[in-house]
C-alpha cells in the first residue's frame, strides 16, 4: 500500500522522528552523530527550514521542524539518504540504518510547538544520560548551541524563548531558561505531560479549531491560493505546485541577477544558466530534472556537474553568494 502523502505547506512545523534499525545503536560511532547534525545544518540551509530543537540520541533522532515551503517529505529524504551514503560509505557497510520511513506529527504553530521543544531538549534527562541541571552538557543536541555566539544561523531560538516566560536570547535567558526546563523535569504534572504519548504518536497536535481546520482541508482537497497550497492535496498536485514555486523562484532569480530568461544562451553549460542553477539549488528543493528542462542544460545529471564545478571555482561561488545576499529580505 502506498503512503499517504504527507501534510505539507509554508510554514508548518512538525515533531519528527526515526530510529536505527531493530533499535540499534545507530549514533554511538566516532563522529557518527557530529555527522549527522552537520548533513541536518546542510539539509537546513539547502531547503530553508527553521529548527527549533534538535537532539540525537544513541539510536534514534527528534527533530522540531518549521518549513518555509512544502518540502518535508524531499528535504527528509536528502537528509537521510546523504547521511546514510556517507554512514555506510565511512564503514565499507551496505544496508539499511534506519527502520523504515521517518514519523512526522504536524503541530500548532506557538504553545503546542513550544512544548515538543522541551520534550525534545529533556530527552537525555528522561534517558539518564544527564542530570536536569546540566542537560545542556548534552552535547549532540540544540541546547548545547543555543547560548552560544557561533550557533547555526538556521537555528531558532523564538519558540522556546517566548513559551518559557518571555525570555531574552541571552546567557542570562539561557541560564533562565536551564532553571525552566529543571522545573518541568521536576514537577509531577509536568512529567507526565511531557512523558505523554501525544507527542510521539498520532497525526496533529493542537487545540479544536486547529485540528478542525487542518482535517477540514484534507478531506474536502482544498486548494488555497494563499501560502497554503499544499494541504491535503494529490500526489500528482503537489508535484505541480511545487514546479510552481521553483518557477517563481527562478524569475525571482533571474529579476535579481538581471538576467532575462527568454535570451538566454542555447549552450547547455552557459555560465548565466549554471549561476541561476547553483542559487535555485542553494535555496530552494528544485529537482535537477526540472532544472535541466527548464533552462534546456541537456541530462539532469550534467546539471550537477555544472553546478559543482562552478561553485569550487572562486568566481562562480564569489557570483552565487552575491546574488543570494541581494535576494534575502
């Protein structure tokens, strides 16, 4: 049986989670979680997700997630795949590490989203790893980088700020917000609230009208014309949308860079069409075979050579970057 396509649409966030295969110590290897937190920073910057806690423990991973456009399903297969191709690659192993297709539970934007943050951040505490005091000492997870002043700009530390009491990014907003989560690890009614199965199993976490209106949309295959484009939509519809957002996303490009799409040169590796490739793959989902038909680059597979050799030359990666500073706000 198929699986359901998953619910997707600009900015939503969602609790995921996978674990090794037969539960096994997938983590515990040298370098093999350093690894993966730095595949899960690539995966970030390369489909513009905000993560809002993170930690990675000895046989599985907890992820809080907030998208900017509908691509869970293909940033979680990357981030995946790229890691386990360098796993199995680094051991000379071949297999399968993980136990199937990842969990994903959508969540309502602001308190509900806030605590799957504590969740994920108390996790080496439920686990014993670490005392309550020091699960910042937790060194495979979000806490441990938060305080810091080099953290991973595709790290967000709003949620978890806000929903402790209005704290300020800060090492004394930090220190506070240590106090908090000691706090939760302490208090019965909060243990059992964030021990409960709700965040791990089911479909959508949120109050009534939120779920009300998210189940709504499914069953009655909405599309919207505003940001929510996705929601419940056909496999063969999202494909479509998403085309949708990558063109306009290249002619945002292309507006940038001053380049006019319609005189561009026939050469398949004209330099012109590799930049706009290189930024349409650092900011965006874009498959190199919508890429190769699009700007006519011959064979998906040469679009990746294109690029790459492009951005290990100093120029090429000099005009990328240029280009994408003038298109962030």
């Amino acid at each position: 049986m198929a699986y359901p396509v998953r619910i997707e649409y600009p900015g939503a966030c969602y609790h995921v989670i996978n674990r090794g295969n037969y539960r096994r110590s997938l983590f515990e290897g040298q370098g093999a979680a350093e690894a993966f937190i730095r595949t899960l920073g690539e995966a970030a910057e390369r489909f513009g997700w905000e993560i809002h806690a993170y930690v990675v423990m000895r046989n599985h991973f907890h992820l809080a997630v907030r998208i900017g456009e509908p691509n869970l399903s293909v940033g979680m297969q990357w981030l995946q795949s790229t890691w386990v191709r360098r796993y199995n690659g680094y051991r000379r192993v071949v297999g399968r590490p993980f136990q199937g297709r990842y969990k994903a539970i959508l969540f309502e934007p602001g308190s509900a989203f806030a605590q799957v943050c504590h969740y994920i951040h108390l996790n080496p505490v439920r686990a014993k790893i670490v005392n309550a005091e020091q699960a910042a000492r937790h060194q495979h997870g979000s806490l441990a980088w938060f305080p810091r002043k080099d953290r991973p700009r595709w790290l967000n530390s709003t949620t978890v700020l806000i929903h402790a009491g209005q704290l300020s990014d800060t090492l004394e907003g930090w220190r506070c917000y240590g106090d908090y989560l000691a706090f939760l690890a302490g208090d019965k009614a909060a243990q059992r609230d964030l021990a409960s199965k709700r965040f791990s199993r089911g479909w959508c976490v949120g109050n009534k009208s939120f779920k009300a209106k998210i189940r709504g949309q499914i069953e009655g295959r909405v599309f919207e014309s505003s940001g929510e484009r996705f929601i419940g939509l056909e496999r063969e519809i999202v494909q479509l949308e998403r085309r949708a957002l990558w063109e306009e996303a290249l002619q945002k490009l292309a507006r940038c860079a001053g380049i006019e799409l319609g005189d561009l040169s026939k050469k398949k590796s004209a330099p012109l069409k590799v930049q706009l490739a290189a930024a349409m793959k650092e900011t965006t989902s874009v498959s190199n075979g919508w890429l190769a038909s699009r700007l006519n680059m011959g064979r998906p597979a040469s679009v990746s050579q294109f690029v790459r050799r492009w951005l290990l030359s100093r120029h090429g990666r000099t005009v990328t970057e240029h280009l994408l500073s003038r298109v962030k706000p």
